[in-house]
C-alpha cells in the first residue's frame, strides 16, 4: 500500500478545518479569543506555516463546535478521495 503525501493530508487538514470555521460563520478573530491565542495563530495554521499536534486540534475543535472525531471522519473522506 502506497503512503499518501504527508504534506499533501497536512494542507487538507488546514483546509477542512478553514472551511467548516468559514461555514460556521466564525472569524480568524473570533476563534482565536475563544482560543486565548492571537489571531496570527490561526492565520498560521490555516496558511500551512504552522503546525498543530493533537491537543491544539482538539481545542480547535471544540472552539468551533465540531466533535475532534467527526472532524477525523470529515478528514479522512478527503484523504480517501485522493487514493
């Protein structure tokens, strides 16, 4: 079986998560308040210069009302659809 691109799967995660934020009508400032961060945190993440371990992505997550495992489930339909 073939490994898919890392960097390929990390810029969809960056992207899901832009998108479902964008579909919730949550702004980059916005989010990141609830978050306790700097906007500039999460314009980084979603441009791909940072990079988020789990813990942060969970927070994410929560921040934006999306359950971590739903989130994965929405990820790896993506990533699927690429093989």
């Amino acid at each position: 079986m073939k490994i898919p691109n890392e960097n390929t799967n990390r810029k969809k995660i960056y992207l899901l998560l832009k998108q479902i934020r964008e579909d919730k009508g949550i702004r980059q400032v916005d989010l990141a308040e609830n978050l306790g961060v700097p906007q500039s945190f999460i314009s980084k993440y979603e441009s791909g210069e940072r990079q988020l371990d789990i813990l942060e992505l969970r927070q994410i997550c929560i921040a934006i009302g999306l359950p971590l495992t739903d989130f994965l489930k929405l990820l790896e339909g993506q990533i699927n659809e690429t093989k």
